[in-house]
C-alpha cells in the first residue's frame, strides 16, 4: 500500500489560518460562513496556487495585471479572483479580458477607474462586477484609496452611473508595514455607516475588506467580512518581477 501523500506547507498554513479566522469570527459572535479568506497569490506559481486549489479552496486574489493575465487561464474557471490595488485605467480591459471569472474588484478609489469598469463590463459583454470603494484610512500620501471624507460620494456615483457594477462594500489596504491599528479599522467601519445611510442600505449589505496576515483576526473581531491573506499561506514573496499597474 502506498504511503499517504505529505500536506505541503502552503495547505497546512490555510489549514491553520481557516481555524484561526473561525475562531475570531466565534469571538466577534459572526457566522464564521460569512468571513472570505482571499489566498493572495502574487508571485506565486501556477502549481502552488493548484496545491491550495485541490484543498478545496476557491477563493484568490491577484495585485498585477501582466502576473494575473498569464496565470489565471491556467487554472480552473470555478474559482473566484479579486484584484486587489490601484489600477491605470488604460489596464482596465487587458485585466477584464484577460480574467473573465474575475469576480471581485478590491480598488476603486476614483470615480474614473469605476467609469471604464462600468464601460468595459459593457464591451466584453461579461457579468457585472462586484466592487470594494478603497478607502485610505492612514492618510498617508503613498497610499492608493479616498479620503474618508469622499467614500460616500464615490459609493453613490458607483450606484448611480455604473449599472453594471455592484457596490459591495469597502476596503483599506493599511499601515506602511500592511498591518492596521484598531482606528484604521473603526474609521472604515464608520464610513461603512455613513455609506448605507446615504445609500439606503443595510450594513449586512456593504462588506468590510480590511486586514491582511498580520492582523487579520483582530481585524474579523472588528467586523471584517473578507480578508486578503497571502505570505501566511504562500510564504514570502518574491518581487524581483514585479510590474507597475
């Protein structure tokens, strides 16, 4: 009889980071069913990213277009990928072309990236596209997203001039080392407020997408519905090929 195979290192990380979300999503009282784990996959190969895939996980999530494009037609239609970041409006159709199970757009922060989304959904004639309004929630100048200010405004031209677009909820990105202090949190969370008043939705309607390896349980317990994990499962990256958006 043959030796059962070894788990490898990437799957017994998302096996540990799945118990850990579950267990933050029971200390915060949330359905553990309603947290998305996005397994960040930049840098990544297609084969590592099929190790984790063949574990049963669906969900993943890609920063660079030119890295997205090659990779994604390699690997099963069933999964449902994110971009996560900025992105030039002029890479907007080589991403939705190029990725047609995209699901998930983690980054508008203007309402010009949301125009050309909205008018390329059109052309490729593909389904609308679930969107995250990108707040900046450090205020630092380097960072892609809104001020806090502006997240309604941006969430209403969203609903009201990109029909084929759909407002899902909000993302931040964080801190310069990409962990979040509890007021980065709290100041999301406020505009998450701001914005289903002004929308009239419910705030079980516009997701929470903040909270990434380093803080992603404290991030759960805070109200976090979708969070972005990549060198916990994938381990470090490797950015000697990376492109700009």
């Amino acid at each position: 009889m043959a030796a059962p195979a070894v788990e490898g290192v990437a799957v017994t990380a998302l096996r540990s980071v799945l118990l850990r979300v579950r267990q933050a999503a029971e200390r915060a009282a949330t359905q553990p069913e309603r947290v998305r784990v996005v397994a960040v996959s930049k840098t990544k190969p297609v084969s590592l990213i099929r190790q984790i895939y063949d574990a049963g996980h669906r969900c993943f999530g890609e920063n660079y277009v030119q890295e997205f494009v090659q990779k994604a037609p390699q690997l099963p239609e069933d999964i449902e990928w994110h971009f996560i970041g900025h992105l030039q409006s002029n890479k907007v159709k080589t991403l939705l072309g190029g990725v047609p199970n995209l699901a998930f757009f983690e980054g508008v922060d203007n309402e010009k990236i949301a125009n050309h989304l909205d008018r390329a959904v059109l052309s490729l004639e593909r389904n609308p596209l679930k969107i995250f309004v990108q707040v900046n929630t450090s205020g630092e100048p380097s960072k892609s997203g809104i001020d806090p200010s502006g997240c309604v405004r941006l969430a209403e031209h969203v609903k009201s001039h990109c029909p084929l677009l759909e407002f899902s909820g909000l993302m931040t990105i964080g801190m310069p080392d990409y962990t979040s202090t509890p007021e980065n949190f709290r100041t999301l969370s406020k505009c998450r407020v701001e914005v289903c008043k002004a929308l009239g939705m419910t705030e079980d309607q516009c997701e929470l997408s903040m909270g990434m390896s380093g803080d992603y349980e404290q991030a759960i317990e805070m109200g976090s519905t979708n969070v972005r994990i990549g060198s916990t499962i994938f381990g470090p990256r490797d950015y000697s090929k990376k492109q700009p958006n």
